[in-house]
C-alpha cells in the first residue's frame, strides 16, 4: 500500500470517527427535542384513535440512554384518570438504540396507579375496545403471524426479564359497588432472581401472596412461583364477580422460555403446576371440585398463518396423564383440529384421579386391567360437512372390582325412580311389577317400541352406549343452523342421565354420563333387553306423565299393548318435548302438517329397514285426534289466557333419525 493510499484511509477514517462524533454531540444536544417530538406524536395518535389524552410534567434523558418520565398520566374522554404516575425510568442498550434494535436493560417505576373504572354502561377503559371492526377475508389478510406475535412475545420477554425496580404500583378495579386492587408495594429483580409480596383485596378481604422467580434474558426463560400466604390458600380474583367461579390453591409455578423467533415460525415452551385446587361453580358441578395436583407442559408455536400446540404437550390431572394436540388456523371460517391420547394406563389410576365432587357416582369404585383414550377433532367451517370425529375409550382386560357410591346394575332389579321437573324432584314411582303402570317390553305395543327406535335411537341394539356417526352428525348439523338443532344422545345415554344423574345441567354431569354409559356397555351390567324395557317405562312423555302405560292412556285413552302404528308415531314425536306437546296439535286436537311430515317420514325409514310391510306401510291410517286426559288438559290450558306451558314452538327440529349401522 502506498502513502497516497494510506492517506486516502487515514482521511476517510478520521471523517467517519468525526462525522460519529458530531452525530453523538448533537443528539446530545438535541435527544430531549427528539423525544418529546415522538412523544407528542404518540399523544396526537392516542388521541385522534382512542380520544385519551397523555400528559408529561417532564420528559428527558437520564444519563447515557434512559428515558425518564415524571408525573405522567392518561386521561379517557369523558372519565376517570386511568394511568398516573410519579416517575417511571426506560434504561436501554445504548449500542442496540443506535442501530435501531432496542433493547430494554432495566425498568423503575414510583407510585404507579392503573384504575380501572366502569358502570354497566360506560368505563374509563373501554375506548380500547371501540375501534372499528375489520372483517378477516382469509388468514393472509392477518399478515404473518410468526412475525407479529413473535415481536411482540420477544418484546415481553425483554421486559419481563429486565432489571426491575417497582414502588408503589397498584392496578384497581372498580364496576358499581365491586371494587378489587392489586398492589405491589415493592418489587426488584436483578441477577435474574427477583420477589415481592402481593397485596389483593376483594370483597373487603386483603389476602397477601408470596411472589418470587428467576428470569435469564441469554435464555429467553423466566419463571414465576406464587405461595399461599398466612391466611391461606390464594383465591383467584375477579372470577366470583364476573364468572360466579370460586376458585383457590395452594401454590403455583409458571415456566416461560422462547425458543426461536423467526419471521416464519415463533416457538415457546410453557411449564406449570398448581397443587391442592378448589373450584366452585354451578355450572361444573354442584359441589366444590378438588384436585390434588394439576401439571402441564407444552410446547406453542406460531405461524404465518395458524397457532399450534404441538404433540408432545402433556396434561396431568392428579395420576391420570394425556398428551394434547391442538391447530388453529383463523380465517373468516376458520379451520380447528383437536387431539387427545393417553396410551394404555392402568383402569386405577382413572378412577383415583377423579377429583372429589366430581362424578360422585363412581367415588370410590375400584378396577383392574387398563383403558386407553383417543379423541380426533377435526372441523373447517368452510366445510363443516367434511368434520372429522372420533373418540374412543378402549379397555384391555378391565374387570370392575367393586362399585363407588352407585350401583351401575340397579337397574337389573327393581329400583326407585325420581322424576325432575327442571331440576326439581316431582314425584318418584317404582320401577318393577309393584307398580301397575310398570310394564315389560311384551306388554308395549311392537309399533310404540319400532316408533321409538327408529325417532330416538335406530342403532340402540348395535352399538355399545354411543353412535359416533350421530353425533357427528349432530356437531355438523347444529354449525350449518348455528344453534342447538339437534342431538346426539342414544337412548343409553339418555337413561343413564334419567336413572343415575341429577338433572343439573353442567360439564361434569355430561361427562360423568358417558362415563357410566362406557362402563354399563362394554362390561354388560344390564342387557339391551332391560335397559330398552326401563327407558320406556321412565321417560317423560308429558306433563307429569311418565312411561309408555301412563302416556297410552293420557293420549289415546287405551293400553301401551294396544297402540297402533300412527299412535305410536305421534308418541315418539312427543318424546323431546313432552312438556310442549300441545304445539303439534291444531285447534280440533288433530296433528298439524308438520306432525303429518314426520310421521310420513318415520313410516319411509321403517319400511326401508324392514320393520314395516309394505302391506303395513299402505295400511297405515291417518295420525287420530287425541282421545284421552291429554286432551281436556289441552282444553283447561288453552282457556288461560296467560297459557304457554305447552303452546311454545320447539326449538329443536321435530325429526331426529338415524339409520343403524
């Protein structure tokens, strides 16, 4: 290299280092401009899209690159302040600002109030929530999704494993006489080890819990452990007031780590467990559910199009374990896929892991052998008729040892049995020949019991407690109306409710019903034969009228072995609604045309399956007016003026048909 040379060098590079050097000197002198002109500009935008108005008494520079903020606050339009606070200090990487790539080193904040406040009409809060819908054509239109949530995922991260140094921060709630805050007197985390203590009052009560956790910014991971404090377990705020959900626990730990932050893909890990929770809500069961551990790990990924909880994630509910699969893809009609699978565990562990006040029909039933569990969800709402559905519990050598509270083969005797009237006891009869009105399926007319079959449950005496493709049917049925059109209950699960369960309807009810069904089912407590001859005897078939004997004489006026096939058609109509059954009935007491219809219909499918002639099907007379105490019933309700008890319109469709496989 000659001189000339290197003097061209020497030159460029003392311009560089001084055209740096000036750069550094005004920024200097100009940064607090700069940042108060971004400011403004973030106030105008708050403004002109959500009308809050931000304020700052002062704004500046703090050292090399902290940007330090005094008495700032944020008031909604027409409300109550919703942000003050005294001092907060943004401490960045002073090499990462310069080559736009900021990065959060450490966080101050002094006596920070976040209010929330709302009525049943307005809140000082809800002008976040008002923007303008944007109607999603399809999943690109979103953007990417990777990228977006990724930014804002590693951005959290950033924040919550900076070095932290909270005073005095309080977020309250206030909604008419319901007022709940959370404080943090004091915070600091530094060295990735942080804790505090937590302030929550509700309901007048203040229960204090123990904060503490370690956060790693080169790993991307933090983690958090909440403890019970001195008064007790912790209790879930907010939930008792919005939701009627009590809800505490002993301790809780939370696991949080990136695992990669691309354009294309956003992968994170999540760790946690709770232990010794209580729940109370009506609308999971009616006593308080306790679970001894809740555990679960799973791994989360994000991508340009579609949100994804991948296969190897696992949930474990006290000894019962299964690993969880689950896609997203959002769209104007999105697409959903669903996975569960246990693997083969032992039939113990089930029934030790059912949490107390929860299926208390099988606390305490013992079993040997093992079971095994697969469900496969698959829905597009482009396409709800192409629904993938399949659930399978399977039991390899299972042997019930000894029944819980219950007894799964009462029905195999004659038994007690409890009719409810929207969850309220009304009467209770016996089931057996020491009621008059009980009667064996001989004496039910073969027409009523071909009716029944072929409305409520064509697969009754084929399947084993459960008709997948009716269900599945059903699922996609009920998407296309988008309401509750139809069912898919076979008649085993409908006695399983009648004969074993409250009529409370809630989550653990349903589920604790297909329990039982499984177990009556594939280990044959009862026969086909007596589960069939029970149903017909217990069923509502009207107001205050139960089994096929009450039902012949209230409609027709005559005996169940006496009931022709048109009767019998009309009955089995009346079953999903016999409280309303004076819908389907003309101001003669005749069927009306829909009734005409359905019965056209049931004689089609029984033909079809060779359970009529064709002789039988010509023969067949017109659906007759009612003949019986139903009847006069009719009559004595329609003088009321105020009558609606059996006028209402059905919700549900009149026909429900399934062919047997």
């Amino acid at each position: 290299m000659n001189s000339k040379t290197k003097r061209i060098l020497t030159k460029a590079a003392i311009g560089i280092v001084a055209g740096l050097v000036i750069v550094q000197i005004l920024f200097f002198i100009f940064r607090n401009l700069v940042l108060q002109v971004a400011f403004d500009k973030v106030a105008d935008r708050a403004m002109s899209r959500f009308g809050m108005e931000l304020k700052c008494e002062s704004l500046k520079f703090r050292g090399l690159s902290e940007v330090y903020l005094e008495k700032f606050t944020i008031v909604p339009p027409n409300g109550d302040t919703l942000l003050t606070a005294e001092e907060i200090g943004v401490h960045q990487s002073y090499l990462k600002m310069w080559i736009l790539k900021p990065s959060i080193k450490a966080i101050t904040a002094n006596n920070v109030k976040l209010n929330l406040i709302r009525t049943d009409t307005s809140g000082n809060y809800f002008a976040f929530f008002k923007q303008k819908s944007v109607t999603i054509t399809d999943s690109t239109s979103k953007g990417n999704l990777a990228s977006r949530y990724g930014k804002l995922l590693k951005l959290s991260l950033d924040l919550l494993t900076a070095d932290t140094y909270l005073k005095d921060v309080c977020v309250s709630y206030r909604h008419n006489d319901y007022t709940l805050s959370i404080s943090l007197p004091e915070l600091i985390s530094e060295n990735g080890q942080f804790g505090s203590k937590i302030e929550v009052t509700e309901f007048g009560k203040t229960n204090t819990i123990n904060l503490s956790g370690q956060a790693s910014r080169w790993n991307s991971e933090i983690s958090y452990r909440l403890t019970k404090s001195e008064l007790g377990k912790i209790e879930i705020p907010f939930l008792k007031h919005k939701f009627n959900i009590k809800a505490d626990f002993d301790s809780l730990y939370l696991h949080l780590k990136g695992e990669n932050f691309s354009n294309t893909l956003t992968q994170f890990a999540v760790q946690g467990s709770t232990y010794n929770i209580d729940i109370e809500s009506p609308k999971l069961a009616q006593e308080v559910v306790k679970f001894d551990s809740l555990m679960g790990s799973c791994k989360l990924l994000i991508g340009s199009d579609f949100f994804e909880m991948d296969s190897t994630s696992i949930m474990k509910m006290n000894q019962l374990a299964a690993n969880f699969y689950a896609r997203y893809k959002p769209a104007s009609k999105p697409e959903y896929d669903f996975k569960i699978n246990t693997g083969e565990f032992p039939a113990e562990n089930l029934f030790a892991s059912l949490p107390n006040g929860l299926f208390s029909n099988l606390s305490g039933m013992k079993a040997s052998g093992s079971l095994s569990y697969n469900l496969d969800f698959h829905l597009k709402m482009e396409k709800p008729e192409d629904l993938v559905f399949s659930s399978n519990l399977k039991g390899t050598k299972f042997r019930i040892q000894s029944y819980g509270r219950a007894n799964l083969s009462r029905m195999n005797e004659p038994f007690e049995y409890t009719a409810y009237a929207r969850g309220v006891p009304v009467r209770s009869f016996m089931i057996g020949p020491e009621n008059p009105n009980f009667r064996t399926l001989d004496q039910i007319s073969a027409a009523l019991k071909s009716a029944v079959l072929t409305s409520e449950d064509g697969s009754f005496f084929w399947h084993k407690g459960f008709n997948e493709e009716a269900f599945k049917n059903a699922i996609i049925e009920n998407i296309k109306k988008q309401r509750f059109a139809r069912g898919g209950s076979t008649i085993s699960m409908q006695l399983v409710k009648n004969v074993f369960l409250n009529q409370n309807k809630n989550v653990a009810r349903k589920v604790e019903e297909m329990l039982i069904v499984w177990l009556i089912e594939n280990n044959r407590l009862s026969t086909k034969d007596k589960m069939f001859e029970t149903y017909l005897n217990i069923i509502e078939w009207g107001p205050n009228v139960y089994g096929a004997s009450e039902a012949a004489k209230f409609y027709f006026n005559k005996d169940a072995d006496k009931l022709n096939l048109s009767e019998a058609i009309f009955m089995s109509a009346v079953i999903p609604r016999p409280r309303t059954f004076g819908y389907f009935l003309d101001s003669t007491f005749a069927p009306k045309p829909s009734v005409s219809d359905y019965y056209r219909i049931v004689k089609n499918f029984m033909l079809r399956r060779g359970v009529i002639t064709q002789e039988e099907y010509d023969a067949t007379l017109p659906i007759p007016a009612l003949d019986g105490a139903a009847k006069q019933y009719l009559i004595k309700i329609r003088t009321k003026p105020d009558s609606t008890a059996v006028e209402q319109e059905p919700e549900d469709d009149i026909l429900i048909l399934e062919d047997p496989k």
